[in-house]
C-alpha cells in the first residue's frame, strides 16, 4: 500500500467548517494515513493565529501581566471548534489548565508556541478518530538547537511504524531530554516533510489556502499562470527571490528522499496544485520557463582598477573584506577591469564606511562606487537549456519598456537569468518580462 502524508496549514484548520473539509479529503483516498497539522489560523484577515495568541500570552506572564484574558482567546477558539463539530468530551478544560499553570511558573516560550498545533493535532486526531503522536521525543534536536536527522527518522520512523493512520502535530519537537524546541514560524511544513522521510512516504502533500504556485507575484501580474510542475532546483530559485509556498527548510527531507511533494487547495481540492519534483520530464515543463520572481532592496557595490585582470586574488580579497563583515553576496559579475558585488542593502548599511574603507586601503581601487535602490529579478527554468532566445527576449521585453539594466548575470547551469534593475522599474520590468514569456 502506498503512503501519503498530508500536511494541513493553519487557515486549513481555523475552524469547524475548514475541519470537515480536511476530514473530507482525508477520507477520499485510504493512502492518506499521516496527516500533519497546524494550529488554527487566520479566519478572515484581522482575525489573529493562536500560535501568536499563545505568543502573546507568553510575554505578558514573563513580563508578570495577567495573561488570563488572552488564554480566554485561546480556549475560545478551541472551544468553538469542539462545539460545531461535536466533540463533547474533549478535556479541554484540564488542557487549558496546564498551559495556565506553565504561564504561572517560569514560562518556557517554545513550550507555549508549541500548544496551538498539539491541541489542534489533538482534536483533529478524534474527530478523523486516527492516533494522536506526539513528536516531542520523536523529532529531536541537538544541544545547539539544530535538528537531529538521524536520530528523528529513526526514532519518528519505528514510533509511526507502530500506528496505522496518526495525526502528528506540526512545528515543534525536542531536545534530547525532552525540553519542547519549535521550528521557525511556519515550521509545521518542516514537520510533514520529516514524517513524510521517515514513513518513506510516496507523496508529501501540503495543503494550504492556495492552488499551488504561480508563475509571477499575482500582485504584479494579473492573473499568472499556474505553475503545475516544477523541480526543486527552480523551487529553491524562486524561493530565494521571495516566491514561497513553503518553509524553505521543508524540501530538504524530502528532496533528499526522492519524494515528490504536491501543493493543493484544501478550499479547492478539484485543482491539481503544483507538483515539486526532482527531475521533470520534457512534457512536464509547458513553458520554457517556470516563473519569474524578485526583491528589492539590494545594493551594488562598483569598483574597478586598471590591469585588476594581471592581479590574482583581487576578486577573492574583496569578498574576504565582505565576510569579515558578515556580508554574504548575492551576485558578483566581472569585467576585465571592473567588479560590481550585489549584496543586501539592510546589511551592508550599519557597517559601510568601514567596508568602503578597508576596500580603499587594501585594494587601492581607481574608482568605488555604491549603489542602492537596486531590484534583482530572477527569470527561472530548466527548459532555457534546450532554448535558443529566452535571455534575448527578456532583454527585448526589457528594453521594450524602457528599462535600464543594471547588472545582468547568467548562471552558468542555466537556470536562471538575474536582472538588477532601479527599484522605480521593479514592477514594471516583471509585467513585462511576464507578457513576453508567457503569451
Ligand atoms: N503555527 C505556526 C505558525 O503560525 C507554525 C505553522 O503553522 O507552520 O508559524
């Protein structure tokens, strides 16, 4: 029999009526045996996540202010759910009591972000009558806070080997000694991905609020086409350059594990969402280019020196200034004579004049130069190998609309084109980089 594990985001699960249709969609296919979930989400958009209630709940009783009121929110919520779906014999009460009695003693702030997802879990597990794991103990992290591998696959694996059909709570797990240690926010994704490695699961699926990913931001471009496949090379393109779905530390179980994970709707489980796969085949791509994405807020830093060519190392100490610094660099294009590095604007700001000066004295530049305002574009897709004139009718597209380009990098994989562009021309440039691929 094959296995699939189903990962349920917070807006998912934010009500009653969001649980029954991910109870539908579990139902619908006896494969979906390990499901993952979140605590409960936004229901309308000024509404507030319980995973930010607990939160909140967590400095008041730090900073020693009455959290009371808001853990009232939070059995609320819970409550809520319990009473339109039935579910009367839920010890919620008592399970309020103990996050009350934590908030009364010396809080741990991990333990509390942690008791959206395992309530939730909790319920979600009665209500689809499935096994309710725990992963505190199972999904384990080291001393210096980072995740055990090994030792979760192992001991996650043989603890779900036992049970038929589980629901795992998302987000958090354990130091070796049992301390609950959350992932980052949105870390549930993370979870599916570990539950998925570790049952060897066919298919991860991850169900949210969207039809998958689309080839641009909709808030530039209107009406963006789907995308339905995409490898995770070009995920983790798109990805850096803000276009995420997902946690970006959920593909590496997964990836590493060869198992494919599928993006779907749970508001519209008809569509086929976006499958994330390891290699694509030729049919799969329906365009020679996969998405387009970007940032802005980047800065280019200049220089050039005549003969920089003859002088090996050049480029090498630069970079060397830059990680004194704690710089990481996004780009560095060079000329015979000139190199231009791309980095963060945020981060280079606070320590630019010591950068610029140790640049002066130890590379005796001719001319240094920074610019700031700078957008990155990433156009992105396997298919630009096989394809003679995608970068050319970028340029055109760009050029088209009058656009200045300030940098222009090509890697060498050819999975991507990186336009900088002034941060005026951002939208502009994607709009029009949009209509020329995909029309
Ligand atoms: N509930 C957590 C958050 O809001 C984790 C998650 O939903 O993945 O970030």
């Amino acid at each position: 029999m094959s296995i699939r594990v189903t990962k349920f985001g917070g807006t998912s699960l934010a009500s009653a009526e969001q649980f029954r249709k991910v109870k539908d969609i579990i139902m619908s296919h006896p494969d979906r045996r390990y499901v993952v979930a979140s605590a409960p989400g936004k229901r309308f958009s000024e509404d507030i996540k319980v995973t930010d209630l607990l939160n909140s709940s967590f400095r008041l009783a730090a900073s020693g202010e009455d959290f009371h009121p808001v853990l009232q929110k939070i059995h609320d919520r819970f409550f809520d759910i319990l009473t339109e779906l039935e579910i009367l014999d839920f010890p919620l009460d008592e399970e309020i009591e103990i996050i009350a009695a934590h908030l009364g003693t010396s809080p741990n702030a991990d333990y509390l972000a942690s008791r959206g997802e395992y309530l939730n879990s909790k319920i979600l597990a009665r209500f689809l009558g499935y096994t309710f794991v725990d992963p505190a103990g199972l999904i384990l992290f080291d001393d210096n806070g980072n995740l055990d591998s090994t030792a979760t696959r192992n001991k996650l694996g043989s603890r779900l080997s036992e049970v038929e059909r589980a629901v795992v709570a998302g987000f958090y797990g354990s130091y070796y000694d049992g301390t609950v240690k959350t992932f980052s926010r949105g870390g549930s994704d993370i979870t599916g991905s570990l539950v998925a490695m570790s049952v060897k699961a066919d298919i991860y699926e991850n169900w949210t609020d969207v039809s998958g990913m689309l080839a641009a931001d909709p808030r530039i471009v209107e009406d963006p086409a789907p995308i339905e496949y995409i490898s995770y090379q070009e995920l983790r393109e798109l990805s850096y350059m803000g276009a995420s779905v997902l946690h970006e530390d959920a593909v590496f179980p997964v990836r590493e594990s060869g198992i494919p994970i599928n993006i779907r709707n749970t508001n519209r489980p008809e569509d086929p969402g976006t499958m994330i796969m390891a290699k694509l085949k030729p049919e799969m791509s329906r365009n020679t280019v996969t998405g387009i994405a970007g940032k802005k807020g980047f800065s280019i830093i200049q220089i050039e020196k005549a003969l920089m060519n003859n002088e090996i190392g050049y480029v090498a100490k630069l970079l060397g200034i830059l990680a004194k610094y704690e710089i990481s660099f996004d780009h560095v294009p060079t000329g015979i004579d000139t190199v231009s590095v791309v980095v963060d604007t945020d981060t280079l700001q606070p320590v630019k004049r010591e950068v610029i000066h140790e640049i002066f004295t130890e590379l005796e530049p001719d001319t240094l130069f920074v610019e700031n305002g700078i957008s990155l574009i990433a156009v992105v897709g396997l298919g630009m190998i096989r394809t003679k004139g995608v970068a050319a009718r970028t340029l055109k597209a760009i050029s088209d609309a009058d656009i200045n380009i300030r940098m222009l990098d090509q890697g060498s994989s050819e999975l991507n084109i990186i336009l900088g562009v002034n941060d005026n021309d951002y939208e502009k440039a994607i709009r029009s980089i949009y209509h020329e691929l995909w029309s």
